[in-house]
C-alpha cells in the first residue's frame, strides 16, 4: 500500500531542508517564503533490520524494502484558506495526503528569516491549524447545505449525517481539529469525516520540532513550549535538526554516517524516527515474503486479516485466496531457514480469519 506523508509548515521552517535530507531530493531551499511553490514528491526507503537480517539468511536475487512517499508542500500562510500566498493550491495538495508532518522552527538564527518577525512554536502551529480548520468548516457547511434538505425528506441516513457534521462544525468552530472527534464517533461517522469529506484537521498529524544541534537530542525552550501546547491533540511530537539530516544525506558510506551519528550522540538518523511515527500514527505494520528471488517487505493497517494482506501484492491473491502459511520472524531467526522451520513444525497454516502480525514472514496460497 502507498503511503503518502505531506510536510506542511509556515515558510522557513526548514520544510525543504528536511525534505532534501529525507529523500536526497532536490526541492528549492531558500531563503523567502515561497521559494516552493509546487509539491515536490520524494520516495524514502524504509529502513528495517529485520528485512537485512532476512536476506542475510535467504541470500535472495534483490531484496525490496517498503517504501514512504514524502510530498513537500509549499509554505502556508495567514489567509491561506481564503488563497492568499496560493493556499488554495497548497490546501488541495493536502487533502490528497494519509498523514501531516507539521513541521514547527524550533531553533533561533538570525542569518534565517522568519515570516512572522520572531520565532514563535505555538503561534506558528496556530497559523497552520487556523488555516486547516477555517478549510473543513468550509467544506462542512457545504456539505451541510446538501444533506439537510434531504434530512427534511425524511431519510434517515442523512439525518444521521446531519447530527455528524452540526457535531463537526461545533467541534471546529471552537478552533478544536476534528481529529479529536473521530475517537468518539461510531464507524459511520469516522468514515464521513475522514474518508468521504477528507477533512484537513481528521488526519493523522506528527509534529517535527526541528531544533539546533545542540538540542538534537534534548530539546529547548521552544521544542517544550510546543510539546506542552499539544499535550491534549491526539498528535505526536519528535525532535529533529534538519541541519544534520542534511549533513547525513551527502555522506556516502554507511561507515561515515556511523560515525558522524556517534560523534553527534545520536543512535540513527531522523529520518528512521520520523518513519517509524507515520507507521504509528496510521496504525502500519510491516509482513515479509521470502524465497531464493526475492526477500520483501510489505505495508498492511495493523489488524488486517490474511486475504487483505494478500490483496496487498495483488488483487487476484486476495480473490483466491485459500491459506497462509505463516512463519513468525523470530522462529526463522532461531531455525535459519523456512526448510529447518518447517522440520520443527514451527510454520502454522492460516485461513481467511488469521490476523496478520508485524514481522510475519508469510505465503499465500490461492487460486484465481
């Protein structure tokens, strides 16, 4: 499955910066806001030791990670909502996203302009979420219009709609994102505000402090400002220099980012930290297939059941689907092959009801 992440921010918060060193593109970074005015789409390797360890067993033809798609999306501004600074365009280019990584300027540099005057983590947090929501307001009130007069006629599936979205609409108003609803709404409701009306505010939302080097692993002021500022979103909060993540993407061997990581007291790049949050942030796992061509990794919601993780490599696996036979990562670890697993009766076979787990190696049977 694609999964499709959208760094968002005021200008200058380091969007770019970050972007570049993620997926080694080579999106404009530049001193003035807008120097990004079309979303620049870069693909990150998912990095997994699991998968390397794998294929140091398998000894396979190709080994194929997971991957993340990261979109660089220009530079929000106040009135963004209304299309000042092209916010229509930036809008749009988020509501196509699962998951938004806000990226907040948690670092004071003179020689670094700020749209706003000062460094200012909340109020700059404030600006995005302002914008966001008065968007969703939109976008609720005209589907309100809509689905009220068919509430008059009396269809019930639009009065019950109807009771969502007036919930919604009170929710956003009081300047509240409607992420915090969707934990309190039944399945219809999650499905109208997050899947049918793609609401801004409903999706999934990392917050990326991207502080000075110094504060790579501690934080400061203005990181802790903000982490207590969204202490009560259903949101998350990571630290990140940009700066270092940049430095890292121009080193060529592994040998030498080893190295500059333990020198800069750090155990892995941002990089791995930020992945590993979208994963969690849109409830991911991550199931293998192994065998002499290929080793891989794979992308299923947590909570998939065998024949939709099939689905995942192809339509016709989950339409024919028969059985899994399921090797859990640890056993092929201890066993060292699938052969020596299945000797010690060690690989069970699964129906269409077996929940997939994260680290599972599998292969599917099925018959189109």
């Amino acid at each position: 499955m694609a999964l499709q992440c959208g760094i968002v921010g005021l200008p200058n918060v380091g969007k770019s910066t970050l972007f570049n060193a993620l997926t080694s593109g080579k999106a404009l970074a530049a001193n003035y806001p807008f120097a990004t005015k079309d979303p620049n789409v870069g693909i990150i390797t998912v990095p997994d030791a699991r998968l390397d360890k794998l294929a140091e067993l398998v000894i396979p033809q190709r080994t194929v990670p997971t991957t993340v798609e990261i979109v660089d999306i220009a530079g929000l501004i106040k009135g963004a909502s209304k299309g000042e600074g092209l916010g229509n365009q930036f809008l749009a280019n988020i509501r196509e996203v699962d998951a938004i990584v806000h990226v907040v300027r948690c670092f004071d540099d003179d020689n670094v302009v700020h749209v706003d005057g000062d460094v200012n983590p909340v109020r700059d947090k404030e600006i995005i979420d302002f914008e966001l929501g008065l968007k969703d307001l939109e976008t609720v009130e005209k589907r309100m219009d809509k689905v009220a007069r068919a509430a008059k006629a009396g269809n019930k599936e639009e009065l019950r709609n109807l009771e969502i979205l007036t919930a919604v609409k009170k929710h956003l108003e009081s300047g509240k994102p409607a992420r915090e609803l969707l934990a309190e709404m039944d399945e219809d409701g999650k499905i109208l505000i997050a899947k049918e009306l793609s609401l801004l505010t409903a999706k999934p939302t990392l917050y990326v402090c991207n502080v000075d080097e110094s504060s790579a692993l501690t934080g400061n002021t203005h990181s802790e400002v903000l982490r207590k500022a969204v202490a009560n979103e259903d949101a998350e909060v990571i630290l990140i220099c940009a700066g270092i993540e940049a430095q890292i993407a121009e080193m060529d061997s592994a040998e030498e980012r080893e190295e500059f990581l333990e020198m800069m007291g750090l155990k892995e790049p941002g990089k791995n930290l930020l992945i590993r949050h979208c994963y969690s942030l849109l409830n991911l796992i991550t199931y293998f297939t192994a065998g002499e061509k290929e080793v891989r990794a794979w992308t299923v919601r947590k909570g998939a059941k065998a024949p939709e993780a099939a689905g995942v490599i192809h339509s016709d696996f989950e339409k024919g689907f028969i059985r899994a036979e399921v090797i859990k990562y640890d056993d092929f670890l201890r066993y060292g092959s699938e052969a020596k697993v299945k000797e010690a009766g060690k690989m069970a076979v699964e129906g269409k009801e077996y929940v997939v787990t994260d680290g599972d190696i599998m292969h599917f049977r099925f018959n189109v």
